[in-house]
C-alpha cells in the first residue's frame, strides 16, 4: 500500500520535473528576463547551489571554496546589468587582495565597473581565458567565466557573505 506521504513525494518530484522540463524547453534562457532567469536558475540549480556553498557579496561577486581556496566571479544578475563584457583585467596571481576593496575592473559596451574582492588572500590563479575571451563572463559566468582563485587568509570572511537564498532576497529588496 502507498502511503500518503510517498504520492507527496511523488506529486513533489513530477512537479520539480515540469519546471525543470519548463526552463530547459524554453528555446533560450538568455531571452528570459533577469528575474525568470534567476527563477529558472534557482530551480534548476538548488539542491547544487547548497552543495557548492557559493557566496555572494552585496556588489554581486561571488564566491564558492574548496578547502582554503575560493573561486571568484561576477553573478548573474551583474553580468546582465554590465551586458556585453568586452574587457576583463584581473589581478594578478601573487597579488594580495583585501575584502570589499578594489582588485581590478571589467568593461562592457555600455558600462565599466570595479571588481572588488569577497576575501582577504593571495591570488594563485587567475582565468586567462576570460582575459582572451571576456564574453566567457557572459556566457557562463558560474562556470567557464570564473575571474580568479584566491588562497584566503582569514577563512571567517566568508561567513560574512549572503548565500542563495539571501542573495535572491536582496536582490529582490533592491528591485
């Protein structure tokens, strides 16, 4: 016999399933405004948001550790607001970096904006293939258009960060 609480988990899962199915038949999620992509992002990505453990910065860098290394990059949400990065100067491997303070610059056809670090550290490596092809930012900006990896000196930095969730509200607040 099947139990209430299993036809939940059922109705629950085939419910993930159409939304998923929703967000991926729709023939471009670059023709998604910010917000639907952001919902379709989340949907799509929350069991693994929470696994990655990425943290966002009220200037909407991001950052997602392994171990004592984190890896740096620009959300959504920014890389929209920039639109087409055509420049990308990111500090350089060696370079110590401060939370919150400048670390280099990104530029795009209608704008120009400051990168600010999310963490204290040392730069260890920094994505040339931005630096080749900034459009890598717009295009992937949680994957391939990471910007640098930076061996953090004060760890409980990172806890100062909004994850997910309140990342989307103060998106949200600020709308």
């Amino acid at each position: 016999m099947v139990s209430g609480v299993h036809v939940l988990r059922a109705t629950q899962r085939a419910g993930r399933a159409y939304q998923v199915a929703k967000c991926l038949t729709n023939n471009s999620t670059s023709r998604l405004s910010t917000r639907d992509w952001d919902l379709c992002h989340r949907r799509l990505f929350s069991s693994s948001e929470t696994l990655l453990g990425r943290k966002y910065t009220d200037k909407h860098e991001w950052i997602q550790m392994d171990g004592k290394i984190g890896t740096v990059g620009i959300s959504h949400y920014a890389q929209d607001a920039l639109g087409d990065v055509v420049y990308a100067q990111l500090p350089d491997v060696g370079q110590d970096v401060t939370q919150k303070e400048e670390c280099g610059a990104l530029e795009s056809v209608k704008a120009a904006s400051e990168l600010y670090s999310p963490v204290s550290g040392k730069v260890v490596e920094k994505n040339a293939a931005v630096e080749e092809k900034p459009g890598l930012i717009n295009m992937s900006c949680y994957e391939k258009g990471w910007l640098f990896k930076v061996e953090l000196s004060k760890p409980g930095e990172v806890d100062e960060l909004m994850d997910e969730d309140q990342y989307q509200q103060f998106l949200k607040s600020n709308d």
